[in-house]
C-alpha cells in the first residue's frame, strides 16, 4: 500500500477523533482504531513513514497517537 494513501486514511480517522473534547482519549481512541482495523502491513508503514519521514502530511492528532501508542501498534 502507498505511504500517501495511509497517510490520507490515518489522517481521515484523526479528523473524527480530533473532534472529541478529551485530547488524550482521542489520541488512545485513535490508536486503538488503526490497531484494531488496519493490517499489520499498514501499521508497518505508517510507522516507517513516521521513523524515515518524521510523519511528515501527517495531523498532529495522529502524529501524536502514533509517538505515543507506537508500541501497541508496532
């Protein structure tokens, strides 16, 4: 899968989620999501694109959810 369309998909959820008034449950929630529904191939590369690229097209919600749930989604 192309590094561009999960960053469109992650950013996509991080939308919805940034919507919630509790900051750091959106951030949990998030990473629950992408944990839940995407494919350990797509949560490989996202966080590749996080290590090689520093999550750059990436919202802040969602590089902020990955940052600090990465080991559950590693």
């Amino acid at each position: 899968m192309h590094t561009e369309h999960l960053i469109q998909m992650a950013n996509s959820i991080g939308d919805f989620f940034a919507a919630m008034p509790d900051a750091d449950e959106a951030r949990a929630d998030l990473a629950t999501h992408i944990q839940r529904f995407w494919e350990p191939r797509m949560r490989r590369g996202i966080l590749e694109h996080l290590d090689k690229a520093r999550g750059e097209g990436l919202n802040a919600i969602v590089l902020q959810a990955l940052q600090q749930h990465r080991a559950r989604l590693a």
